[in-house]
C-alpha cells in the first residue's frame, strides 16, 4: 500500500493525480484490509467420489469488526493527509520552485622552475556559478558569474556570460549579450568551469582575455546557432556579430559597455558532424574580422582577419581535439602593411575507465611587427608541450595532474622587444560540479 501512495505522490509532483487514482488507493488499501477477514469463504470444486465440502458461512467476530472500523479510520484519515499534500502540490508553479544554481569550484597547488614572482604552493582557482532561468520552450537565458583569485591574492568578480536567446525551432536558436566567441572548438565546449575540460590548464593562446589569451574570447552582440540534418549526419552552424576590442595595459578589453572604434566585429563557423562508422567525428571552419584599437602614445588601428578550422574526434575512450588559426592583419593606421602569423594545438586523451591521460602540444607564431601582437602582454611565440593525468573520482570531481614545458622566442623587430624564456611547471588540480 505505501509503494502504491509513493508512487501516487510521484505523479502528483508532476501535476498529473486526479481523484481517480485515489479512489483507486482506497480501494486497493480496502481490499488488502479485507482479505484476512473473508479468508474463512472458501470455495471448494467437488471431484469425482470425493466427500462434498459445504461452503461455509462468513462469521465475524467482534475482534474483526473492531479491527475493521479502526483501519477504515486510519484509511479516512490518510486519505485527506493525501488530498491535502496533492492540493498544495497542484497549486505551485514551476516559478516557485525557485532558480536551479549549479556550478563548479577548483583548487590546486603549483610549481615551476621559473625565476619570476609566479605563485607557487597551494592556491585557490575559480567558482563559477551557472544559472539557467526556465521561460518557456522559446525564451531562454544563461547567467555565468565568475570569482577567481588572481596572481596578486585578489579576488576578482566577472560577469563572463549574460546572454537572453529565442529559439525558432530545432535548427535555430538566436542570442544576445555576452557570450563565448564561437570561433574553433574549445572556446564554446569548455568555458569557466575547470571540471568539464580533460585538462588543467587550456591552449595558452586560447586562454581567457584576463589569463593570457590573445583571441577575443568573449564577445558582446548578436549570436546565431543552429543544426540542420544532412541524412544521418548533420551540418552546425555559428554567426555572430559584435563589439570589437581594444588593447589597454597589454591586454585585450572586450568593450562591454560600447564599442569604441563603433566597427564590429564578425564571424561564422561552419561544421560537419560524421555519423555511421565516423560517429564521433567533426570537421568545421572558421573566421572572424573586425578592427582593433590599443592605447599606445599614437594608437593603432589593427584590421583582425582570422580564418581556420578544427578537428575533433570524441568517443567513450578517445579524445583528439586540434584546432588551427591563420592571422592576416592589416596595419590600418601606419605604413607596416600586411602581417601573416599562425596558432594552433593538438590534444590526445585515451580514457581507462576512470582514468585519462593525455598529451598536448601548440605552437605559435606570431609576427612582432603586427600591432595587434606587439602591444599584448602574452603576444609573444612560444611552443608548449603537456602531459597529463586525470583521474574521475566520480561523474562530479575529478583529480588532474599536469606537467608543462614551455619555451618563449626572443624577437626585437618590434616595438615591444621580447627576451626568451624557457621553464617547466607542475599543477595538480582538484575540480568539482555541483
């Protein structure tokens, strides 16, 4: 009888209990309740030469008839305890159930060989929370606010993601505000939250605007996306269209609040996602183009022209994730001409169950003469190699272990000269999901 009312108050919470199904536990509890007593009521077959059994009369005794009315009491009564917790259930809207709150937090200790100020030791990454308010099948939203201790012990508050979509139909779906730069493959897989990506650390090119990262990781606009079936496979696609950015203190600002130079920025990507004997496989292009202003004595103006494309391969044991990039930036605001640089990764993971480990390597190139890198902090040629380990220690928390060597080129053909550098680091990292 209890399994019968638990799986009654289940479909209450769905809104779906109606008077029929409690009648139907009454009846049920009713009948249980009454089989000891009508257990003397036997119907007996008679066989062939066989003694005949007269059916014998029901008698009820006082003690069953005391029992009776006392467990008919106790039905009557869990009966409206029932009626009342399935009204108040059927009188709440999904609204006051209130916000879901998800989110991901990391910590981990780290090292390296490098003579600089770097921190080391053990230190305290990021928690990011997600929020995803529910207004329908067609209006939609994701809010992304982000803490992080930065390099000097300071925690910094971003909001990284604040974007309100319409989705028209299962092959499109429209955004506005901030939101991850659909460029490649990384920047939208694998956002804030440390415990979704196979890694600690991202391709250091590909890293966030604040960590490092030379590429507009963010953007503040219009984005359009969408699939489209191509028999059993399917074709994606990204355009987008946005606030350029600007270079202030070394480092790229997304302008969130206006666009500055009033040029924006444009992209696509383009993909194709494999099925049958290649399930698991995508292939994709991209580009982006808009201008770039810095704050240098006598600004520059940078035309950005990106094209490229990434590989991906993703199945219950392997990962291969490549992604290539092709600068072709135009000096607009001196005589320099056309700069041509290049960027790009490849990662490698194979899973054991719970246990993953991987290897990385990228690699940049990048043209000194070219404003746009020259007047970064982190837009200097550099070669990476990784080699990692994670291990799941359940499908919300996972331990990484990751050693990296890293080697900058010396250039002086530009306005900012850079010096080379080489070092070795280790970073152990402990990640949850909530």
């Amino acid at each position: 009888m209890l399994d019968t009312i638990n799986m009654d108050m289940k479909q209450t919470r769905q809104g779906k209990v109606s008077g029929s199904w409690r009648a139907m536990i009454v009846g049920v509890a009713g009948l249980l309740i009454a089989a000891p007593v009508y257990a003397k009521i036997i119907d007996v077959p008679v066989a062939k030469d066989a003694p005949v059994y007269v059916k014998e009369v029901p008698v009820y005794s006082k003690t069953d008839t005391d029992q009776m009315k006392a467990m008919e009491s106790k039905l009557e009564a869990m009966q409206d305890e029932l009626t009342q917790l399935t009204s108040g259930m059927a009188s709440r809207s999904n609204s006051a159930n209130g916000l879901p709150l998800h989110g991901f937090m990391d910590v981990g200790f780290a090292n390296n060989s490098r003579a600089s100020t770097d921190p080391r030791g053990f230190f305290v990454g990021a928690l990011s929370f997600y929020l995803a308010p529910h207004f329908g099948d067609k209006v939609k939203a994701l809010v992304e606010p982000n803490f992080e201790v930065t390099p000097t012990g300071a925690v910094a508050t971003d909001l990284e993601r604040l974007q309100i979509g319409y989705t028209f139909n299962d092959n499109a779906t429209a955004w506005a505000g901030r939101f991850h730069t659909p460029y490649g493959y990384w920047n939208t897989a694998f956002h804030h939250g440390a415990q979704i990506q196979t890694s600690v650390l991202r391709p250091r090119f590909l890293d966030f605007e604040d960590k490092g990262g030379i590429l507009p990781a963010h953007m503040v606009g219009l984005w359009g996306e969408g699939k489209f079936k191509a028999g059993d496979s399917r074709l994606t696609y990204d355009v987008f269209a946005g606030n350029g950015p600007q270079i202030a203190g070394g480092v790229l600002d997304i302008n969130q609040a206006g666009d500055n130079n009033h040029q924006a920025m444009v992209g696509f990507n383009l993909g194709y996602e494999f099925s049958g004997s290649l399930d698991g496989l995508r292939l994709a292009v991209h580009a982006l183009r808009g201008d770039v202003d810095d704050d240098a004595v006598l600004p520059n103006k940078t035309q950005l022209n990106i094209v490229g494309g990434s590989a991906v391969y993703l199945s219950d044991t392997w990962e291969v994730m490549g992604e290539y990039y092709r600068f072709n930036d135009k000096d607009q605001s001196g005589g320099t001409g056309t700069h041509k640089s290049w960027a790009d990764y490849l990662q490698i993971g194979r899973s054991f169950n719970n246990l993953t480990p991987y290897v990385r390597v990228e690699r940049t190139v990048l043209d000194q003469q070219d404003n746009y890198f020259n007047m970064q902090d982190s837009g200097q040629s550099y070669a990476r190699q990784a080699l990692g380990l994670r291990y799941n220690l359940n499908q919300k928390a996972a331990l990484k272990f990751e050693l990296l060597n890293s080697s900058f080129k010396a250039d002086s053909t530009g306005a900012t000269p850079r010096t080379a550098l080489g070092y070795r680091s280790l970073f152990v990292q402990y990640a949850i999901g909530f």
